[in-house]
C-alpha cells in the first residue's frame, strides 16, 4: 500500500544528489563552540528489512499488497556516556567483565522492551581502538565498547547515530565508530544503524526494515559538528538541518519506499525548555515533505510535543527534544528525561496516524558530589527517600539549578512535557 500523499516514486535521491554536487562541506576544522553531545555511525548492510534496506521496487510492491496495520515505538533521547557514567559502570563490574552498563539501565528497561522499534540516540563516539583514548568530558567522547551490546540487551534495536560529537576524534575516530556499527549489526541481526554514511551511495541506500508487516523508512540530521567538518579528501557524509534540499529529497524518496517514516534531528537550543522558532519550522517543512514522526533531540532538557498539521489535511507528530537519556549532568533540568512511547498505525489507505502518545519521565540517579552510582531510574518508581539521596545538591552549587525535590522535579514535568501525554505510573 502507497501512502494517499506520498510524491512521485520515480524520484531518485542519488540524481537529487549528482545534481546537487556543489553541496560542499567546510574542511577547516575548528575549537568546538557547543556544549553538546554527539555520536556516530551507520552501517552500510544490505539485509532486506533490517540494516541496509529493502529494494526501491521489493518495497513499493510490498506496499501496495498492504492491508495497513500498526506497531510501537519507544524513543529516548541522548545516549551521554560521560566519564561517571563508565564510571559508574566499572565499580559494577563483576567477574571478568571491565565495565556493567546492563546495571545503568536496567531501571528503565522493561519500558524499553515494550516497544517494536526502540530508538536511541547514540550521542558517544564508539571507536573500539586501542589507538583512540576513553574520554567522557571537555566535549570530546569516546565511550567503551561494552556500551553497545548493553544498549542492545536494554531492548533497543535502532539506533540513530547522527549528532553533534561525531568529529570528536576527527574523521579516522568516526570511520572507526562506523566499522563498531558494521561488527555490532553482525552481532545483533536486529539492529538499524542510521544517521552516518560512508559516501553520497550509501547516503542515498535509505535505512528500510520491515515491522509487522510494515515498512518503516530511517532519516537523521544534526544542526552542527561542533565546528569540525569532514576533511575535503574523504568521502564520508554527515547530513547537515541546513541542508533542506537535501532532506527534502530524502523524506520524499523514503516516502516512495515505505510504509512510515522517521526522522531523527539533532537541534535545538540546550539547557532550555523554549523551542525555538527555526526548528519549530524545520520541523514543519519535514512533516509536510512527509515525515511521520519527528524524533528531537540534543537540547539535554525535556521539551514539549505536538501534533503538526500538512497543508493537505492530514498530520504528522514532532517530539522536540526528549532531552537526556543517561547523562552525568548537574542541572535539575538536565536529569529529567521522555522516554516516548507511541503507536504508528497505517490504513488500508496508507495513511499513517501517530496515536496512543505517552511520555514517561526518567531520572538519572547519583549517590553524591562525585555522581557514584549512576543509573536510571523510571519516575513511576521514584521516591522521597531516593530523591533525599540524589548527589544533585553536593555536586552543583547554584541554588536553582541545584534544587532537587519531588516539587521541583514535577515542576520539570509540567513545564515540559503536556499533561494529555503525562504517563507517570
């Protein structure tokens, strides 16, 4: 089944792209000037319905003998493994293990496993290379390769690598986190990898997987590489918000090759609830293009929701910014985080409607003023004695932003996330 709005299938991306080829990426690197945190890869597989992607015409035939039908998603937002997250993570370690990320997220990991598709943001480099120091502060990251395998077993299976630390150990460090992706997607059939592309070919082989019977297309943009770019002489892609004929032509073909289509975008203004002006544009220009939902993130707070309205009619949904996943931050604004939680349905038509939205908070616990302990914990199971024992106060010095109590914290909540789509039990 074809989706009712969908533009022409004949559309090409890869001609889109040749036409396009005055698209330049600045090849002066520069002093990182944004307090973000970003990841990496994408694999370049080619198994029908999970990594790579389904043939343009597999998948355009498979639509049309649709009958519609639904699935769940689960999103979260930054995956911020910051130096007392690994931390944290070692001084569970048992046996013969170096570091136990399974016990950071185990908190929140019977929600996680509810979904058909789980989505996270990687926002850590991965370069598994001896070569390539652990780091997990100054905006320059790299986490263990024991980070992945947990991510996986927490229950996720898609994983948007797109954002702003991508070029944290220049370029050799990101094909590094590509080739991590590449082994992981071996490891774990399962898995989607998207946001990152090895040259404009594997850009233009849209991340396609098959979910209940449904084909679900993959897109991911970042609004800045903290002022690095890709060197001149490589051919690695990294897609860019400014880039809007680009995602443009994007969005249309994968609307040309699936069923439903996601977007994950890297923007925003951090340490704000305030959505700003642009990206509440870009984000309607992406659903008018045809994206069906919308997967913000970046701004490491919690921002609102909404459904978007097409100029013909129908609607898409954008989530802002889900804020942090997991962090070592030391705001009260940054320790809340929406773990999205939704169903996509498909008529016989194929038009897609985003129903059942819920949001459930979660909290990244710390011990102390060293942030020890560190892991998640869903809101439903917070309580007074846990959040007497958050690290938050001793660790943070400004009044405000050191407040930690269960007032405040539902304050954050308020403020960020519409009550209709509040799922606190």
């Amino acid at each position: 089944m074809l989706k009712s709005r969908i533009f022409a299938a004949g559309l090409s991306l890869l001609l889109v792209c040749a036409a396009t080829g005055c698209r330049s990426i600045d090849n002066e690197s520069a002093v990182p000037a944004v307090a973000e945190q970003q990841s990496d890869a994408v694999s370049s597989a080619d198994n029908a319905g999970m990594n790579g992607g389904v043939a343009r015409e597999e998948a355009t035939i498979a639509n049309v003998e649709q009958a519609g039908g639904e699935f769940r998603v689960i999103a979260v937002g930054d995956n911020l493994v910051q130096t007392s997250v690994y931390n944290s993570a070692k001084a569970n370690a048992t046996g013969d293990e170096m570091y136990n990320f399974d016990y950071c997220y185990e908190g929140v990991k019977d929600i996680i496993e509810q979904g058909d598709i789980s989505i996270i943001d990687q926002e850590t480099l991965i370069c598994d290379n001896p070569d390539i120091e652990i780091t997990g502060s100054n905006f320059n990251f790299n986490s263990p390769a024991e980070v992945g395998p947990a991510v996986m077993r927490a229950g996720f299976n898609v994983v948007s690598m797109s954002n702003n630390h991508l070029l944290d150990k220049g370029i050799d460090g990101l094909i590094s986190c590509m080739d991590y992706w590449d082994r992981m997607q071996e490891d774990f059939s399962e898995l989607t990898v998207y946001g990152v592309y090895r040259d404009e070919a594997d850009m233009s082989n849209i991340r396609v997987r098959e979910v209940n019977g449904l084909t679900v297309a993959f897109l991911a943009y970042t609004e800045n590489t903290n002022g690095y770019s890709v060197p001149e002489d490589s051919d690695v892609q990294i897609i860019y918000t400014s880039e809007e004929d680009i995602i443009k032509a994007q969005i249309e073909e994968a609307n040309a090759i699936a069923d439903v289509v996601v977007v994950s975008a890297h923007w925003g203004v951090e340490d704000t609830f305030e959505v700003t002006d642009g990206v509440k544009a870009q984000a309607k220009n992406m659903v008018n293009w045809g994206a069906d939902v919308i997967i913000g993130c970046h701004t490491h707070t919690p921002q609102t929701m909404e459904y978007l309205t097409r100029d013909d009619g129908t609607q898409g949904f954008v989530f802002y910014s889900l804020g942090n996943f997991i962090s070592a931050q030391t705001y009260n604004i940054n320790l809340i985080g929406e773990i999205a939680d939704f169903k996509m349905v498909v008529d016989s038509a194929g038009g897609v409607t985003v129903e059942d939205v819920m949001v459930h908070p979660v909290i990244t616990q710390y011990d102390d003023g060293m942030l020890s302990n560190l892991r998640l914990i869903a809101y439903r199971d917070y309580t007074e004695e846990l959040c007497a024992q958050h690290g938050l106060p001793y660790a943070m010095y400004d009044q405000y932003y050191a407040e930690w109590n269960m007032e405040r914290i539902k304050e954050i909540i308020d403020t960020a996330i519409p009550a209709e789509y509040q799922k606190l039990d």
